[in-house]
C-alpha cells in the first residue's frame, strides 16, 4: 500500500529579483513498511521538500497524496486535520514543549489527533524506556532521553507516516542506535517514514536511499 505519493513537486523563492528554484519536478513514493532516505548537501531542498509533503508548505506545481487523499490544494484546516490524523513529524530539536513533562508532550500529539488512549501513552513510555522519566521535563533529559521522547511524541497518534528532519543530528553514537533500533521496529509493524539526513548510519538501515541535488532527486 502507497502511504505518501509526490508527483512532479516544484518550489520556487523570490529573493529581489531572483528566483530560486528549490524544488524542480521531484517525485517519489513511501510505502507501507518503508523507510526512505533522502541525502544531499544542505540547501539542496530537503527541508523543503518535507514541508511539502507535511501539507506544512504548499507546493507551486505538482501534488502530494496522502494515503490516497489529496494533501495539496486544500485548505490549511484540511491538511491540519489530515497530517494530525496520519503524520508523526520528529524534527533535530525543539519537539518537546518545556512547560511539559514527557508523558504530557505524548498527551497533547494525541489530543491534536482527537485521540485519548492511557495505555497507549504507557506503552509509548515503555517502548523508549521512559517509564521512570514520564514526569521529567524536558529542560531535564539528556540528549539521548529528548531524542527518544521526541520519537514517542512523534507516534502519539500511530501516524501511517513518520517524517523526520535530521533526527538524529543531535545526538551520541549510542542513542543514534537506540533510534535506529526504534525505526526498524516501526517499520516492522507496517509503519512508513520519509527521512532527511546525513547520518550514514541511518542511511545504512533504509530501504531506500535518494539523493536531492539543486532540488532534483536521483538514486543515491
């Protein structure tokens, strides 16, 4: 099953009188049980493109299906609804709020879904080893602990698909693997998820590795 099709995305940006093109005619495809990688040197449109496909940014050609449903060309409450029902987003940093403790960061991901589930804020706990830190603000994690809670918070509303901006960036080699172990076990229960990055560790581990070069994308 086809959880994220991008057809032919392009992106333009006027800075003065130039136009920068930061996406020109991508396409791809993420499908259940995928993870796809996308590698590049920066200011090559990654970022971009993951906002595009988010519903975050909306596209100057081309269109974005989610899950057999139009993202583009819709209203900023219609992407808002559909990314909330189907996208987890795990950014470098600042995915946690810091007047929060964990388990309230996982709480209110789902509230934005409409969901309230105890059990599945406990078992998101226990699946990053967070029980005994559920309390613990963020301004109290280390590195490791944020980047695990962060994942937990990301999957707040068993998203179909994962995207993920560097998510690894800001971290140990140790709590890298940690990570990594996470995804591979999503994408075991049938999740997908769109990555950026240039960790060649989590390139290693991906089904597919693309590259976006001037805001074309290749085989890598």
């Amino acid at each position: 099953m086809t959880v994220l099709d991008a057809r032919d995305l392009y992106r333009f940006y006027h800075t003065g009188d130039e136009e920068v093109l930061a996406l020109r005619g991508v396409s791809l495809r993420v499908d259940e049980g995928e993870i796809v990688v996308v590698v590049g040197p920066s200011g090559s449109g990654k970022s971009t493109l993951l906002a595009c496909v988010a519903g975050l940014d909306e596209p100057d050609g081309g269109a974005v299906l989610l899950l057999g449903r139009m993202l583009t060309r819709r209203s900023e409450r219609q992407r808002a609804a559909l990314r909330a029902g189907h996208v987890g987003i795990l950014l470098q940093s600042g995915n946690l709020l810091d007047g929060l403790s964990v388990e309230d960061n996982i709480r209110l991901q789902m509230a934005l879904a409409h969901r309230s589930d105890r059990q599945r804020v406990d078992a998101l706990l226990a699946r990053v080893g967070m029980v005994a830190r559920r309390h613990a603000r963020p301004g109290e994690l280390s590195g490791g602990e944020a980047a695990r809670a962060s994942f937990a918070a990301a999957l707040a509303n068993d998203p179909a698909l994962l995207l993920a901006d560097e998510p690894t960036g800001e971290v140990d080699a140790t709590a890298e693997m940690a990570l990594l172990d996470l995804l591979d076990r999503r994408r075991a229960e049938g999740g997908a998820a769109l990555i950026v990055t240039h960790s060649d560790a989590l390139a290693a581990r991906a089904n597919r590795v693309l590259r976006l070069e001037d805001g074309r994308l290749r085989d890598a």
